[in-house]
C-alpha cells in the first residue's frame, strides 16, 4: 500500500502526523484498544484528538516508531498496562507485550 507521501507509513494520517509534530520531549503518546476511555482523555490532552487506527498494537506502533523518537533521558521511554498484581497476564498479552518490545528495538535502539 503506498500512501501519499513517499517513504511514510499509510498508517500514518494527517491528524497523526500533526499530533506527533506537535509533542515535545516529555509528552506522552497512549496507543490503546477498545477497551481504554480515549475519547474522554483526549478531550483532556494538548491536541484534543481522538485517532483511530483499525490495526494491531506491534503494526501502530512500527507505523509510530518509524518517524517518532524516545526521549531515552527518561527512566521509562514506554510503558504498557498489565493485571493488577498476583494475576498472571494471558498469553495473548504476552504475544503482544513482547511483540511490541521487539518493534521498539527495531525502530528506536537502546
């Protein structure tokens, strides 16, 4: 699939570009399913959108990734949900929790 701009994920949209153009060191960027109330809390954030990207975790954030570094002076650069402590995380999560490491060394190093 090729979009409009060259070497750009398709993935990446107008309103995607502009919210990752727009971030400064120290934003936060929350990439999440379904299930995460982000219309309400991006009508708390800077930009006050709401994105949708109909594909899986690892291919959002390869898309992201790709034109968006860390800031790797800070302790976390990335973090993700899991259970509440004592509850193993399913192996579906696991696929995608370690998927989603391998696309940040991929894209970002470190």
């Amino acid at each position: 699939i090729m979009g409009l701009l060259k070497g750009i994920d398709p993935l990446l949209t107008a309103d995607v570009l502009h919210i990752l153009r727009s971030m400064g060191h120290g934003d936060k960027l929350c990439i999440c399913d379904c299930n995460f109330p982000a219309a309400q809390v991006a009508t708390n954030s800077t930009s006050k959108k709401h994105v949708i990207l109909t594909v899986t975790l690892p291919e959002a954030l390869d898309a992201i990734c790709s034109v968006f570094p860390l800031d790797f002076f800070e302790e976390k650069q990335a973090v993700y949900m899991g259970p509440q402590e004592g509850v193993e995380m399913p192996p579906a999560g696991v696929e995608v929790v370690s998927s989603m490491k391998e696309v940040i060394m991929k894209n970002c190093g470190g």
